[in-house]
C-alpha cells in the first residue's frame, strides 16, 4: 500500500495530504464567498445609485421600517456567529456535544432570525408596501418609494434564502457530527460552513444600517 | 492472440456503460462529456446563423417577418456566447488539461466539477425548451426596457437559462483557481507553469469576479418583468441604463473569458511547434492577469451613445485603449519566439497561425470602436459584427479547434487524418474571412445590425458574406466527420506525438484515471526542448 491509504480515511484520493485537502476548502470556500459578495455586490451598486438620485425618498421610505425589530435581529445573527464560532471551537478540540449544542443553538438563532424577518414581511403587506400592483404609498412620488421597497425585499429576501441555506448545511453538518464523522484531525466542513454563516451574518451587518438606520435622522 | 487483445488501462476502458460517464467525477471525462455539449449548443447555434445568412442574401425580409429575424439573431447569440463560448475552451480543454498539466491527479472539487456540467445541461435545456416554447427576441443583451416591458416572448425562461449556466461557469473558474494554487507537483513554481495555465488562471479570475453580477442583473429584470419592481422602469423612477452598467460590466470581461483561454492554447501552440521557448514568458503570463484586471475597467465603451456622461466615456475610452498593450504584448511575442524556430506546419500551427492574424485585425478594429467619434459612426452597425466576430470566431473558435487537434491524440489516444486536417483548417480560414470581411465593409457604409431588410446597395457585400458563411459551414463539418471517424480508425498516437514539453505528454495516451502513474517532479523551465531531448536519450540508453 501506498502510504496515501495510511492517512485520515476522510482524505479524497486526489489529495496528497490531509493538510493540502484542508487548504484547498478554505481557499474554495473564501473564493466562493468572493463571488458571493460580487452576488451581491450588484444590489449594493443599485441601491447607491437610487439612494444618490432619491434621497428623501428613501429616507421617508426607510423610517417605515421597524428599527426594534431590525435591531433584535441584528443581536440575534450576531450572537448566532458566536455559537457558530464555539461549534467550529468544539470541533476542534474534539467535543462531539459541544459541537452538536452549538450547532443547534446556531440554528435556532438562524430560525429566530427568520421569524422576525417574516414578520416584518407579513407588516409590509398589511401595509401595502410589497412592491407591484397592490403597492400604495400616501407620500410623494410613489414610484421612488416602490424603488425603495423593491430594493428591500430583493437585498433581505436574498439575504433570508441564505440563511435558510446555511440552516441546511447546518443540518447536514449536525448529522454528520452525530454519526461521528468529525475529530479533531478532520472538521473542515464545520470549518468552512462556519466561513460561509459569518459571511451571510456580515452582509446583515451592512444591510441593517443602509435600509433601516441611514434615513434616520430625516426624521419628521 | 492473448496478448495481442491485452489493451492498457486508461480513463476511457476503465469503466464502461451510461452510469460510469453520467456519476463520473473524472475531469478528463467531465471535459469530454463538455464537448459532447458544447458541439451540440455550436451546431445549434450555428442553425441560426445559416437562417440569419439565408435572410440577408436578398434586400427585402422574404424568408422571414422582422419578428422572427429578431428570434434567430437572438438565439444565435445566446446559444454561442452563453452555451458555446463561454464554457468553450475552459470546460473542455482546461477541464481536461489543467490537472495534467500542474501533476495533479484531478481537479481540486471533482463533484463540483460534475455539478458545472449539469448546471451548463440544466441551463442550456431551459433555454432551449423557451426556444420551442416561442422563443426570444431581446438580443443575447436582454436591454431594457425593451426586455422587461415590451417584449411578449421567453424572456424569463431563457434568462434563467444564462443565469444557471452562471452557475457552471463561476464554479469552473473557482475549481481551477483552486487547483492551481493548491495542487502544483512538486518543483512546478508558478513561473513553470505552462502559459495555458496562466491564462486561464486569468480567465478563472473573471469568472469568478464577474459572473455574480450578471447573475444578480438577470434576477433584477426577471423580477421587473414578473412584477414590475420599477427598478429598470423609467416610469416608475428606474433607470434602463443601469442594466447596461450592470449587464456590461460581466459581459465585456466574458469577452475575456472566451479569448483568454484561446491565447493559453496559442502559447503551447506556437511554442511546440517552432521548437523555442516562448519569447518573454513573463510578460506573457502578466499580460494574462493584465487583461483580466483592465477587461474590468472598460465596460462602458458599450455606451457611448446611451446617454453615459462624456468624462465617463473619456475615461472608459482611454482604459480602452489601455487593454490593447497586453493583448499586443502577447502578439509580439509570439512573433518573436518563431523567429529562428524550427516551424513546422502541422494542423494545430495552421490555427495558431490563423488565430494570431484574425485576432489582430479583431483587436485592431476593437481600437477604432474605442475612438469615442469612430464609435458614434460604426455603432450599431456591421462593422462592430464583424469586430466581435474576429476575435471570438477567429480568435476563440480558432484556438478551440487548433487546441483539439493538438490534444485529439492526448484525449482519445488517436491521430486526426493531417491531409483533411490541414485541408479543413485551410476552409475555415478562407470562410471566415469572407464571411466577416465584407461586413466591416458593410458596417462602415453604414448597414445598421440587427435588421432583416436592407437597401439594393448593399446586396454584393452580403452575398459574400452568406457565400462565405457557406464555405466555413463546410470548415466546420469536414472536422466533425472526420474527428468521429478518427475515434475508431485513427492512428493509434504515441504518448507524445508532437514532441511538447508539458506534463500532460508525460504520461500515456490516453491518460490512466489519475493521470500519472507517479506525481512528476518538475525541475525545469516550461518549454524546456533541451532538458526533453536529454529526457528522451536517457529513456533510450535506459529502455
């Protein structure tokens, strides 16, 4: 035999040692997230060019928002990276529980997330915001405001489909945990899934304060 | 007789049946199940292009209503650029070669590398079920507002269909840069690489960059068609021109993915075959991931004449201009490492040839386009057609097929008929050239594109220009035939048939699964003739 048989059974036949295979997630994995932000880079660049065209518009639309809720949810993805961070901590000092707990935890606080956000969504419709034919708006220029809550869905929804993703990986990951498949000389998928949860939690970061805070002071 | 029937094992006999290729994780499979693909989505598309040629041969529309003219020429475009230009040379000769030629013994991700195939099947499937559905008629560039408003035919469908075929692409490009970060043999430096790496290292580089943003554009107007966001809907305070900022700024960049990797298969080309090193190997490789870079600052010379303000065209103009010296850098350079070569004149060097003159003259009338008052003239008109088409039909079309004759051998253990080879290289450079000459003729007098009727006047330059689509339709099937035919009847090819210094020839043909039987270890320069004439007497004296 060879001595690539006598390496970590996680090892894939095209790798010469866990080490490289381990280097090649992570660097596939920030290259991933690279094209993510391009992703998402392009709502980001239409949202500039709207916000500098119609400023007091969007300030008017963005105070419809509800800061409570928006600020909650930032406390919560925020914490939710911190559980993510001692699940990947687990994972390496080989605690199968501990990874399990705060893979667990890390998911309830992506569900929690997600339910606040539906809320806030279930309140734009109540309130005909939802961009399209039932859109109404009392204040001036309807079509810029429509632009505003165009831009909203489009960013949190997109943003919401990744959560609901990460949740998914974190599934897998936590059956993969329970059958034992991790130790402290394999955890990469925990490790890469962990890149891919903070970068959804930092988009959120950017987000919150462009939609919900930016207008603030426009106020009355 | 036993032994006469004992065949080596190779990827292709390692396994058999519809599962072994369908579940394959191979890259050397996966790129033949791409060319399988995109041989299918190029004659399709070339249909389009016979029935676009057929309506041109006379002035008035009589072959087809303007409708229907605006479908062809559409689907034309998005079938060649989406479906075969884009994934052309990377998906197939990078998927194959990549991992060979840096000693690997596949792709970093080869499940990845399964699901970019079917993402390209998935998406070219969608398209082509919006096609019969009715089709599409908005030009492979979807413009708004016609796109989101007026139009009444497939757009979403066929949008999707690009938007999933992003998807192929983005993880092909992350696959390679990867693997070529993480997977060089032992001793093969990036400044050993052969340039074919580099340049798609480059290409890689855009894909990954560059294909979000046409990803999130077609979100945006399929969402503004199904539900009229407003947010390329002047009438409710969009703005249609931010689609071309956001549309152009992936597809002037793509132009770069199609022709990057074309320059890497001239580089191998053009080296081989004069037996020298190529001339400035650095500066070849920089130019790559010049090119990559500025390719991403030049977006808005699409839009001289969309209302983009002038200082913004100043600027875009001049970064223009900026990206012709890599590109030139290139051409000089390949001229300079045939000087004193040994030449020899095999298929592949016929297209390497033709690749270096019709991508000149295509980068050459790419400078008169650039020229702000020039571009207000030619806009719009034949004569950027026939730009384009010079630098992804000569350029990129040529370097695929030179590229497949050179590594038909590498790939399926067989040599291509050299007589019919040479002959159909010969077709294809004469069809091309009269097919897209006369339409820069055209262009300048001024016959707009996109139209299927046209005055009495310009009738001698497009009968040309059809008789000349002809004579390379013929180019495009001799190879198909006798490439099919090759497969059974063939010369069987020896390991390294054209004496090339890369890894790839370093093992046998075709490859066993994992390429090597071995990891090389690499020690000397790319393109080192000496150090492989040194390799082969020592293999005799040892042998």
């Amino acid at each position: 035999m060879d001595t690539h048989a006598l390496e970590s059974p996680a090892l894939r036949h095209h790798f010469d040692t866990a080490e490289q295979q381990k280097d090649a997630s992570t660097l596939g994995m920030w290259i991933f997230l690279v094209t993510e932000i391009m992703f998402f880079g392009g709502l980001f660049a239409g949202y500039t060019v709207y916000r500098q065209l119609y400023p007091n518009v969007f300030a008017a639309a963005s105070n419809e928002l509800d800061i409570l809720l928006g600020g909650v949810n930032t406390a919560v993805l925020i914490f939710s990276s911190f559980t993510m961070v001692l699940a990947v901590w687990s994972a390496q000092t080989g605690s199968r529980k501990g990874l399990m707990v705060n893979l667990v935890l890390t998911m309830l606080l992506g569900l929690v997330f997600l339910v606040i956000k539906g809320f806030e969504w279930h309140h734009k419709w109540v309130m005909h915001e939802i961009p399209g034919a039932s859109f109404h708006w009392e204040g001036p220029n309807p079509g810029q405001a429509q632009l505003f809550f165009s831009l909203y869905f489009a960013m949190t929804g997109l943003h919401a489909l990744h959560m609901v993703v990460g949740i998914g990986i974190l599934s897998l990951l936590l059956y993969m945990a329970w059958r034992g498949r991790f130790s402290r000389d394999y955890y990469t998928p925990v490790d890469t899934a962990g890149l891919y949860w903070h970068f959804v939690d930092i988009i959120w970061i950017f987000l919150f304060p462009l939609l919900y805070l930016i207008g603030r002071h426009h106020h009355g | 007789m036993i032994t006469a029937t004992v065949e080596q094992k190779h990827y292709l006999n390692a396994e058999y049946g519809l599962k072994s290729w369908l579940l394959t994780t191979d890259h050397k499979r996966i790129g033949l199940l791409y060319l399988g693909t995109i041989t299918f989505f190029f004659l399709l598309g070339g249909i389009f292009a016979t029935l676009i040629r057929l309506e041109l041969l006379t002035p008035p529309g009589d072959l087809t209503n303007s409708e229907t003219y605006n479908k062809f020429f559409t689907l034309h475009g998005v079938i060649m650029v989406f479906f075969f230009l884009i994934p052309s040379i990377p998906a197939t000769l990078g998927n194959f070669l990549i991992p060979m030629m840096v000693g690997a013994r596949d792709l970093a991700f080869p499940k990845l590398n399964l699901l970019s195939w079917y993402l390209l099947l998935a998406g070219g499937l969608l398209s082509m079920w919006a096609m019969f559905a009715g089709g599409v008629d908005t030009g492979w560039t979807f413009y708004t507002p016609y796109s989101t408003t007026y139009s009444n035919t497939y757009v979403i469908a066929t949008a999707l269909g690009a938007f999933i075929a992003g998807f192929s692409s983005i993880l092909t490009g992350l696959n390679f840069i990867v693997t070529i970060h993480r997977m060089r043999a032992p001793g093969l430096t990036w400044f050993r690489l052969p340039l074919f790496v580099w340049s798609h290292y480059a290409a890689a580089l855009i894909m990954v960059l560059g294909t979000p943003v046409l990803a999130v554009t077609l979100v945006l107007v399929a969402l503004e068609r199904a539900f009229r966001i407003g947010i390329f809907d002047p009438a409710l305070g969009g703005d249609p021109v931010l689609f071309q900022h956001l549309f152009w700024f992936y597809s002037h960049p793509a132009v770069y993915i199609m022709v990057l990797p074309g320059m890497g298969v001239i580089s191998e080309l053009v080296s081989t075959f004069s037996r020298r090193r190529v001339f400035g190997y650095g500066f070849v490789a920089f130019s790559s991931v010049a090119i990559a870079v500025y390719g991403f600052l030049v977006w808005g010379h699409h839009m001289f004449v969309s209302s983009q303000s002038v200082y913004a065209s100043l600027v875009f103009s001049f970064l223009s201009f900026f990206v012709a010296i890599p590109s030139a850098i290139k051409v000089f350079n390949w001229t300079a490492t045939l000087y004193k070569g040994s030449i020899s004149y095999e298929t592949p060097m016929l297209y390497a040839f033709g690749f270096i003159g019709l991508f000149t003259m295509g980068g050459l009338t790419g400078l008169f386009v650039a020229t702000l008052g020039v571009d207000v003239h030619v806009h719009d008109t034949y004569f950027v057609v026939a730009h384009f088409h010079y630098i992804m039909v000569g350029g990129t079309l040529m370097a695929y097929l030179g590229g497949l004759h050179f590594w038909w051998p590498k790939m399926t253990g067989r040599m291509y008929p050299e007589g019919w080879a040479k002959l159909s290289a010969l077709v294809i450079f004469l069809g091309f050239n009269l097919t897209f000459f006369p339409q820069f003729l055209l262009g300048y007098l001024g016959m707009p594109r996109r139209y299927h009727a046209y005055p009495d006047e310009f009738q001698v330059l497009h009968v040309l220009s059809t008789a000349g689509a002809s004579v390379l339709a013929v180019g495009y099937l001799i190879p198909l035939v006798y490439l099919v035919w090759s497969l059974r009847y063939g010369k069987r090819a020896t390991a390294n048939p054209f004496g090339a210094t890369g890894l790839e020839w370093k093992t046998s043909s075709p490859p066993p699964t994992y390429n090597f039987d071995v990891t090389p270890a690499v020690t000397h320069e790319a393109y080192d003739y000496r150090a492989l004439a040194e390799e082969e007497t020592e293999g005799v004296r040892v042998g």
